[in-house]
C-alpha cells in the first residue's frame, strides 16, 4: 500500500466527519445569507433634508410579521407586514459621517433577521476658512503653475461675497423663499448661483477678453494657459464698455463662468471639497461638478437643472479636475486627474460601486 | 543640538502654505540663535517657547485667511416701502434720491441702523407699531464717456445694524431717468417698465433689492431688439426660427450696424455665410452668427430672420441677448430668452 493510501484510510472517518462539517457550514452560510432589504433616498443625503428609508422583504422567505427600520441604534418604524417606510431627519449632528440604519424582519416563528447599512450625511455649508491668494501678480496667477483655486476663486475680495449674496437674494425672489432658507440649504445655494451665472454673464472669446483686461487697468495681467479670469475681476470689470461691447453684466469663455459658480459657492460657505472645476478630454470645454441632490452633479452653462438629467448625447466628458484643494488648473494626465484620483470624490468614500466613470456625474448613471 | 531638532519638527508640523514658508525661515535663524545664547540645560523651556510661537503664527495665518458667515437683522422692523429715483448723467456718475419706509413690528420701541450696502448707516429709532419715513443714499458707480454708451450700477441692497435684511421689502417703486440727451436705454440687469419720455420705472413687492445696472447712450444711435424665436419651447431636434426687429430710436441713421449671436454648439447647428463654428485658442466653442445692416435711418425699424437648428431639446437655459456696435461701440443689446424646462 502505497503511503498516501495509507493515510486516507487510517482518516477515512475524520474525512468524512470533515465533509459533513463543510456541507453543514455551508447550509448556515445561505440561511444566514436571507436578509431584508433597505435603502435611503441617496448614498450621500444633505444634512438639511428628511431621509427616507424603505425596508421590504429582500430575500427573506416566508411570512414576515413585522418589519422595524432602526436608525442610529433606534427603532424609527414598524410595521405588521413584510414592508415599512420612514421618513427622518435632516440630521445636522451627522453632518460629514455615517449614519447607521438598517431593517429588522420578524418571521411567523418569532426569528428576527437584520439588515444594516449606512449613508454618509454631507454638509457642504458653513466652511469659511480659505486658502490665501499667492500668486506672484497680486496674488493673481502669473504663470500657468500658479492657476490655483486661491488664485483665481479671490475669496478675500469683498465684490465677490457681495455677488455671491446678489445670487441668494435674486433666488429667493424668484422663488418666493426666505433668503434665510436659501442660505440654509445646500441645494439651494447650488441652484442659486447657476442662475445668477446663468442670469447675468454671457459667453465672449479668449480673443476678446485679454484686450478688455488689458483696457482696464490689467495689462499686466498674465495668467498663462487659456487666459482664466479671476473672480473679483469678472465681476468688476469684464462687462465694463471701455472698448468692449458686453451684452451682459459680466463676460467670459467657458472656464471664467466655471471659475465665477465655484467662487460665489465658496463665498457662501460651500465647501471646498464639494466643488469642482472640471475638464473635458480631450479638452474643448469647462464647467463645475457639484455636490447636489446628496451626489455629484454637472453644473454648465444654464441652471442647475439644466444637465441633472440629460444624457442623450457626449456633452461631456469629465476628467481633469481641479478646486481649491486640488490643483493647479490644468490638462495633462499624470498630473491633473484629480477627478478621478481623489477620495473626496465621493464624501465619505462612498459611491455607487462602480469604478470611475466621467459618465458618473450623470443622474441615470450616479446613484 | 536634540533641542534644535525637535523645535524644527514641530514648526513643520505647522508648515502648510506659501506664506508660512516664509516665516519658517525667519523662525529657524531666531531659534538658532536662541540656543547658542540658551545653556543646554534650558533647552525644555526653548521648545515650549517655539511651540508657543508657531501656534500663534499658525492661528495668524488661518485668520487672516477666513470668512464671516452671513449675519441677518432678525429684529422686528420691516421695509414697508423703497421708492425715489436714479438720474442719469452724460458722463457723470448718476445721482439718487431714496426714501424707506419703516415700520416696528414689534411690542418695544426699537434703534436700529439703516442703510444701504457699502454706504453710509443712518440712527433710526422706532416706538411700537410706529412707521418712519428715511432717506439715505446707496452706493453707485459710472464708466464710460460722455456722448457714447454708458453705464451705472446702483446698489440697493439694504442692512440693518450691518446685517442682510431677512424680511423682504414690502414696496419698491423707482424711477431711472435717463439723461434728455439720451437717445434710449440700451440693456438693464433688472425688467424696467417704460413710462413717459426718457423715464424707466423698476417696481415690486415681496422682493429682495440687489444692484441695478444700466447701461444707456448719449449718442445718436440707439437700437432697441427684440429677439423672438418659434417655438418658444424646444423641446425636440429641428429649426427654430429666430427673428429680430431692430429700431433705431436715436436721432441719427445707424450706418454699417454689425449685429453679433453666439450659441452653444452642443445646442445648436446653423447653415449659411452667416454662422461660423468658432474653436477657443485651448478651450470652449461657440456658434456664432453674424450679419452687417447697411443701413438704418432713425426712427425705423428692420427685420432679420434666420434659421437655426436644435440638436436636441433644450431645455433651462437662456439664450444670450443680441449685440448691435457700430466700429466697436456698443449702440444695442437685445433681451434675452430663456428656456423653459419641461
């Protein structure tokens, strides 16, 4: 006999003791696999919202006699049937981490099933603190290595909080909220200043713009690639006459529109890491991607509204990234692929599981 | 040298931006000398000082570099009424005449400081159920020259006590004059209401007051646009037909009158002389389209129409206004469409 035969016979029992073992695990595994279902309204709700959870049978066979959705350790809901929803919240002291939820099944046997998960609350208000301007111009950028959020976003100059409060207000008006609210909501103060960009600045050619600069007083202004305009000067004097025939308060190519939404947010309060210059590959346009509606959205010429749900054809192909966070500005892959490479994207490191896509950003495709 | 090293960590510890970087350097020739001063024996007390130091720069630099929140007048005295008006000059800054009414809304007599955004406060005190009448001025700014297009934006945001004012006004009545001379308003950031002569009027109630920008000429040209297009509504792909009357309203004849639109190109696509596919430098594209008018005497009106095709439905956006110059100035600008949503 040879000596490995040997050794399967001498263990023969403990083999098969070691099967049924196996098999029985095996068994406890797929039972223990049965779970309720429960989701939130989205993976990254705004702490200025309700949320609401909906827990139903999942895989869970057999009767169900009651369903309870425990939220942050307490039972919110139940139900006598095999479904329960609850709607709670906003939940300002979760701001920025999880919260725990999950749904509690009850069969006829009196056996209780679990499933749990969690969002991550965002709040992208209330940050103040920004990174000053150090570009060698005046704090302006003076070379395309000094593109900077800082450097172009001007949050130290008055006029652009002074705009940035014209958005609120003008929201308001025109949809008849307290200026109070608009302020106090994330959402708000994101479709306030789409429409306030979108109301008062109108599109002119890099062709045009250096040559109004350069007639008011900013001649020196030398920015490097692609000639992005500062906030503060946007505001202050690219819708000036001298030499210029503006349709509009405030003139601009894609980028200085981009530039003027992320600086009127962040002069609200918006969060650094919720705002977002981005770039197409290959490059021919800029825009903003935003946290909206408790996930990543396009913000482009228009309202707010404008891209949330429009995917019919590739109008854009986000890649390059850059905010105040992260930067310079600029288009080259081993450098600039912020978008992608960065964990702020999504909050909480939570997305929808799948791998980045610049397709993301749309809402049939976002969670 | 252990104390030096440990000192230096926790600068670096601090080190985080451009101008900090700076300081560091300074810090480090200070500390440098401190120690060969310093017996080793003192050199615990040498770190707690440069801890000490650094935290306080540190702290210095996060508050140069911050933001106040938005503060908002919560007390009880509304803006009844915001009347009075804004007269335009032939190159000169404009001059206003504003007066607000007040009222307390509440159960105790109140003081509160009234005025305008970025101009002078005026001591205002209210008793109970009481309604008072102020003027103050706002801020305004002027460009431009005199005979040629102009512009003045006025600031009519109102703060009480410094803060935003949560209540919006109540009534707002305000005429915009135009300087005699003034051959029309070419644009205006807010909808004016035309009243007799060269008076403008912008009204409301309910509303939050925001700058006022308006931009007008003394020169003897003035096109007054108005742009139309059919559908109003695009929501499919196929033509639009955009139209454009154009009267000269100024007293002389508007000659070689360049007229200037631009689409996005994702939106739209034309055909003919007229459009051209403009490619930024790196960035951004633009449809443009374009025509000359020979000719326009004053007083009359021209017609233009084009055909413009929607790639798709486009929806919540506006459609920038249309420019008119004559050798580069500015002498009209169109109003703007917007587009509805679904």
């Amino acid at each position: 006999m040879k000596r490995t035969d040997l050794f399967l016979t001498r263990h023969k029992e403990g083999f098969a003791r070691l099967a049924w073992c196996m098999v029985a695990s095996l068994m406890l595994v797929v039972v223990g696999c049965s779970r309720p279902y429960i989701e939130a309204t989205s993976i990254h709700p705004d702490s200025d919202k309700q949320i609401e959870f909906t827990a139903s049978r999942g895989d869970v066979e057999g009767t169900i006699t009651k369903m309870e959705i425990e939220v942050d350790g307490t039972v919110v809901a139940s139900d006598n049937d095999a479904t329960a929803t609850y709607t709670g919240g906003p939940y300002p002291t979760h701001s920025n981490s999880k919260l725990t939820f999950a749904a509690i099944a009850t069969k006829s046997g009196g056996d209780k099933v679990r499933k749990s998960g969690w969002v991550y609350v965002a709040n992208p208000k209330n940050v103040y603190s920004y990174t000053s301007p150090s570009g060698s111009n005046n704090g302006y950028p003076d070379a395309t290595s000094e593109q900077t959020g800082a450097n172009l976003y001007r949050l130290d100059k008055s006029i652009v909080r002074n705009h940035a409060i014209n958005a609120i207000m003008e929201y308001a008006n025109a949809n008849s909220l307290s200026v109070f609210k608009v302020y106090n909501t994330a959402d708000h103060l994101v479709a306030a200043v789409a429409r306030y960009v979108d109301e008062h600045m109108s599109w002119r050619s890099d062709n045009t713009n250096p040559t109004v600069f350069a007639n008011n007083g900013y001649g020196n202004y030398s920015p490097g690639w692609d000639f992005p305009q500062p906030a503060d000067l946007t505001l202050s004097i690219s819708g000036n006459l001298t030499n210029a025939t503006p349709n509009d308060d405030f003139q601009g190519d894609c980028e200085d529109h981009a530039i003027l939404r992320a600086a009127l947010l962040r002069a609200l309060g918006f969060a650094p890491w919720a705002i977002w210059d981005a770039i197409d590959n290959p490059v021919s346009h800029e825009y903003n991607i935003v946290l909206y509606e408790g996930a990543y959205r396009l913000m482009d010429y228009g309202t707010i509204d404008r891209w949330l749900d429009t995917h019919t054809w590739d109008s854009h192909r986000s890649f390059y990234g850059w905010n105040e966070n992260n930067g310079p500005r600029g288009a080259t892959s081993t450098q600039n692929n912020y978008l992608k490479n960065n964990t702020d994207n999504y909050p909480g490191g939570k997305s929808d599981g799948e791998p980045w896509s610049y397709e993301i950003y749309y809402k049939d495709i976002s969670p | 040298m252990e104390s030096l090293g440990v000192t230096r960590s926790i600068i670096k510890i601090f080190h985080h931006s451009d101008e900090f970087k700076k300081l560091i350097s300074h810090t480090e020739r200070f500390i440098m000398k401190l120690h060969n001063i310093m017996h080793k024996k003192y050199s615990g007390l040498l770190i707690v000082f440069v801890f000490f130091f650094s935290s306080q720069l540190f702290a210095q630099q996060q508050e140069k570099a911050r933001m106040q929140p938005i503060s908002f007048y919560e007390g009880a005295v509304a803006v009844e009424k915001i009347s009075g008006f804004v007269e335009l000059h032939d190159g000169e800054d404009p001059e206003t005449e504003f007066k607000v009414v007040l009222r307390n809304e509440g159960e105790r007599s109140e003081q509160i400081e009234v005025g305008f955004r970025g101009a002078q406060a005026r001591k205002v005190s209210l008793n109970q159920g009481e309604s008072q009448s102020i003027s103050i001025s706002p801020t305004t700014s002027f460009s431009g020259e005199a005979g040629r297009a102009q512009k003045a934006d006025i600031d009519m945001m109102l703060h009480f006590n410094g803060k935003l004012v949560q209540k919006p006004v109540e009534t707002v009545n305000v005429e915009v004059r135009l300087p005699q001379q003034a051959s029309g308003l070419i644009r205006a950031n807010k909808q004016l209401k035309q009243g007799d002569g060269n008076a403008y009027y912008l009204t409301g109630q309910g509303v939050y007051l925001t700058e006022l920008s308006v931009v007008y000429t003394t020169g003897p040209v003035a096109l007054d646009i108005k742009k139309q297009i059919r559908p109003t509504r695009i929501d499919e792909k196929g033509p639009v037909k955009v139209t454009l009357q154009i009267k000269n309203k100024g007293s002389g004849t508007a000659q070689n009158v360049l007229i200037e639109e631009d689409y996005d190109p994702r939106d739209f696509s034309g055909e003919g002389e007229n459009f051209e596919v403009y490619e930024g430098k790196v960035n951004d594209r633009r449809l443009l389209w374009s025509q000359t008018i020979d000719r326009i005497p004053a007083g009359e009106t021209v017609e233009i129409s084009y055909e413009l095709i929607a790639n798709m439905p486009v929806h919540d956006t506006k459609l920038s206004a249309t420019t008119a110059s004559i050798d580069g100035e500015l002498v009209g600008v169109s109003n703007e469409i917007f587009l509805p949503g679904e």
